[in-house]
C-alpha cells in the first residue's frame, strides 16, 4: 500500500501520467474506456515506472465538453463504472505503487446540475437586469425557470460557480464579495467534495481552471486567497493529499497554496509561449492569436530554448522550496510531441530533456511510445475550439497492439468514442515492448535513471552550458545531459576532456568538445 508521506515529500519524486479514461482501455465492449479498463493495464504503468496518475474528469456528465461539465460531484460517470469500480482502481493501483489523482473542476458545473437547475441561491452569478443589452459581455439568458441571466466560465453550458467578486460595482449589484453567502457555501463545497474521494483512497487533485475562481481579480490575487484557505484545511485533514493546478502560472498559483502547477500552452504570462517554445510547430492545435514561432524541437534547428529557460528561471525564484513546477509532454488540449512534421527520430531527444530536466515530468498517455497528434477528425463532446484547434487528434483510443481497434476496445470501429489512428504503420506498446531500441524501451529507461540518481529529479542544481544547438546542462555537479533536436549534428564546449555515457546515442565528449549528431542525446557521468 501507499506510504503516508505528505504530499510535498511524494512529489518530489512524482513521475505523472495523464490518462483520458475514455481513450485509454475499454472493457466491456461498448468503446468507451473505463476503470476497468485501466486496471486491467497498471501493469504497463508499473513496468514504465510511472508513480502518479492523473484521470481527466471522471464525475457524471452530460459530456458537452468531454466531462468538463459536471453534473454530480460525488458520483462517476456510469460509462466508467461506479464508485466502487474507482475505489478497487485505486486499491489496485496502490499495489503496484502508483498514486491515483482526480481532475477536479472547481470553478464551473454542467448546466444540468441540480444546483443549478434549482438555482434559488446565489450559488452563481446571476443578473435580472430590466435592460438585458446593458449587460456586460459573457453573460447566457436563462436556459430554465429562473428568469435572468447567467455568467459561463467557459462553454455556456458551463455556468460559473459564484465565488465572488474581487471588486464592487454599484451599477452590477450581482457582484457579491468573496465571504458571501453564496461563495462560502462553493468554498464548503470543494471542501466536502475533496474529502469524500480522498478518504476512500484517492491521493489528490489537478484543478481545472484553477484561477478562475473570483471574478474581475487583478493578478488573482482574491482566487490565490481561497486556494491558500483549501490548502490550510487540506494540510490538517489530508496532509498526504496533493493540490496540482492548471493555471500556466507557478509564480501565482504556488504560493497561493497549490503543490505543483504546469507549464501549459495558455497562461497570464506571453499566454503559454515557455511551453509552446518548446514543442508547438503549429500544426494540430493552433490558436488564432499565437504568433507562429519555431520551437526548439525542431528539425531545421530555427528555434531557441532561450524563452523556456527564461521563464523557467523566473518560476524557479518565485516557488523557491514551496513546491514544484511540471513540464508534460503534452495534455488533452494540446498537440502530441509527435504532431505535423516531427518524426519518431526526433522523439528521443525530446524525452531526454524532458525526464533530466529539474521540473515534475507528466507523459501524456501514448506519449512513450510515440502516438501521433491525428488531423482531420470531427468535432467530439466540445474538442473543437477554432478552427485549427480541434483537440480531438489528441485525445484518440491508446494503441496496444496490432489487433482490431489496436486492443483498445472490441467494439464495432464505428462506436469507438474516436477513430484509432489509420496510419498502418502507427506504434503500439506491444510492438515496442518486443524492441529494446524502442522509444518506450527509452522511456523505461530513463525514468528508472532519474529514479536512481537523485541529481537528474526535481530538486537537483542545474548548470547551463549552452543555450542552443546542442542545449547542454550539468545536473547536481556530476551528470552531463546533451540534446540535440535539429537535423544536423552541432557541437559546444565541454566541461571535461572525457566523460563516460550512461545513456547516449549520436552524442560523444571527447578531447573537451561535445559533439552531437542530427538528434542526438546522451547522459554522461562526469
């Protein structure tokens, strides 16, 4: 079973997967994954050496944004299972020493809630202006009984919980300040919600749209107070309990009271651009109002790590020792790593910097073995923001094996939840498990390192020795990491005449240069 640590000690050597249930395994034939499902494959989990796993939501919905929209806090989805079938989940992925996490969507319900159907509180936010054009923007007339409008947080079935207003407003009298009645029932509410799952064994929460608690906040600074007041309850009855968030913004989010925060590809600071730096080629998900931009991962070698190690210096200083900062290589709201022109030879290169990096490493399921970002799909449960951002080509069925569906599912192709990728040669877990110079071999590989040496995890000193083409860092004093992620070989400096590989391919230091082929990498124990 599970140590009791606290929470800031686990995580610390946390190695995150994020599993979108209704993509990851079915059980009962119907095409849609399921608890069952997962447990059926902790195995695969436990084997890569993943430690903590994260569930996008899982409660009761009527699904119009793929679970976003919660209809009952306290009950799964039955497509899923049942209570029960969560609490074994849990039970048995402890066995296996994984920690099991909830996706908790705290700022928002589905319209089909009964809180809101019953609407007779102040709940959310509503207005009953006798002029409904001099309403502000964002505001959704009524759907039910209730005369009036309401404010969404995001979809309009998606009505935002009322938590308050950070300013007043005498010509918006809906604006209730923070300690009314209303948004002290929502602050209770999270309270009860979160302990009801972590007293049957759950290990904590990734809280969606984490900063949009308060309204018209000026630097959150109202919504970071609430999530600092769950937190102090959280240490008292649930020390072991963890508190992930998706606010794109550690600085905040960090000292507001959360244990971890993402970079991800939005947020208050250049709306994600550290993350996108990175990895984005603007292919798959693409919004409207990014400016194209090579990434650093990127085969004709025209991008820079120099925006994501600024802004990774900045959070580092702002979170100092509170808590920790997660680097994923992708979420169900952004493209693969392996998205429009990246090939699987470029993958490697990218998992080496992303599992030595000093950050929390999150895999998006399918990840380690190089599923793809799909294009071309339609619109699913709300996937489609714009109109090159449908994020449905990265939530497609897991590839298992070279059976029908790719083992995902025994369901007829057409009432699977999505298409499994059509490509004939796609990879799959079997085929590269048989492979031991397979990316997921890697992968394995590379998590049992950091595991084994303390320097390459979260709290290890990084020195940088060149920001660019080959990026090349000293971990803890000791271990050398050189990546190179473009096409054509580049060399640097380097801090030894010699140094012995523990894991490298295309990467040498050899009479103090370190020389690195088109994607190359290599570990080296100085």
């Amino acid at each position: 079973m599970m140590s009791p640590r606290p929470a800031t000690e686990w995580l610390a050597d946390a190695i995150l997967y994020q599993i979108y249930p209704q993509s990851f395994a079915d059980s009962n034939g119907d095409g849609i994954g399921d608890f069952a499902g997962i447990e059926a494959r902790l195995d695969h989990l436990a084997w890569l050496g993943v430690n903590t796993v994260w569930f996008n939501p899982c409660f009761a919905s009527p699904f119009l944004d793929a679970g976003y929209d919660v209809s009952d806090y306290l009950t799964v989805a039955p497509r899923y299972g049942t209570n029960d079938d969560l609490a074994r989940l849990t039970d048995a992925a402890a066995r296996r020493g994984i920690r099991v996490l909830l996706d908790l969507v705290a700022g928002h319900t589905s319209d089909q809630h009964p809180w809101f159907t019953a609407s007779a509180d102040d709940r959310y936010i509503w207005a009953d202006p006798t002029d409904p054009a001099a309403l502000p923007e964002g505001f959704v007339a009524s759907p039910g009984a209730r005369p009036g409008y309401y404010l969404p947080n995001f979809f309009d079935s998606q009505p935002a919980l009322n938590f308050g207003y950070a300013r007043m407003n005498e010509a918006e009298p809906w604006r209730l300040p923070v300690d009314a009645e209303g948004p002290r029932a929502n602050r209770q509410a999270l309270r009860e919600i979160m302990d009801h799952w972590l007293t049957i064994g759950l290990s904590g929460f990734r809280v969606d749209m984490a900063a949009s608690l308060v309204k018209d906040d000026p630097g959150q600074a109202q919504s970071a107070a609430v999530w600092h007041e769950l937190r102090s309850w959280l240490d008292a009855e649930h020390p072991q309990a963890a508190l992930l968030s998706e606010w794109g913004d550690p600085a905040t989010s960090v000292p507001a009271g959360f244990h971890a925060d993402f970079f991800l590809q939005f947020g208050p600071k250049d709306d994600g651009l550290a993350l996108r730096s990175l990895w984005n080629n603007f292919e798959g998900t693409v919004s409207e109002q990014w400016e194209p931009q090579a990434p650093y991962f990127d085969a004709e070698g025209k991008g820079s790590p120099r925006t994501f190690l600024a802004d990774w210096r900045d959070a580092t200083d702002a979170v100092g020792d509170a808590g920790f900062i997660s680097l994923p290589t992708a979420n169900h709201d952004f493209s693969r790593l392996a998205c429009g022109p990246r090939t699987a030879e470029q993958l490697p290169a990218a998992f080496v910097f992303q599992l030595t990096w000093p950050t929390l490493p999150a895999i998006y399921y399918g990840d380690e073995i190089g599923m793809r970002y799909v294009p071309g799909l339609p619109g699913h449960e709300g996937s489609r923001l714009g109109p090159r951002y449908n994020r449905a080509g990265s939530r497609t069925p897991m590839q298992w094996d070279d059976s029908p569906n790719a083992g995902f599912s025994t369901a007829p192709a057409d009432r699977l939840y999505l298409p499994v990728d059509p490509d004939p040669g796609r990879p799959t877990v079997a085929a590269q498990r048989a492979d031991n110079g397979s990316l997921l071999h890697l992968v394995r590989r590379l998590i049992a390192l950091r595991k084994d040496i303390r320097e390459l995890g979260a709290a290890g000193s990084t020195e940088i020795l060149h920001a660019g083409y080959p990026l090349a860092y000293v971990r803890g004093g000791r271990y050398l990491v050189v990546v190179n992620p473009r096409r054509d070989a580049a060399e640097t400096a380097a801090p030894v005449g010699r140094a012995a590989p523990l894991e490298a391919d295309g990467a040498t230091v050899t009479g103090g240069r370190i020389r690195a082929e088109g994607f190359g990498y290599g570990i080296f124990e100085l």
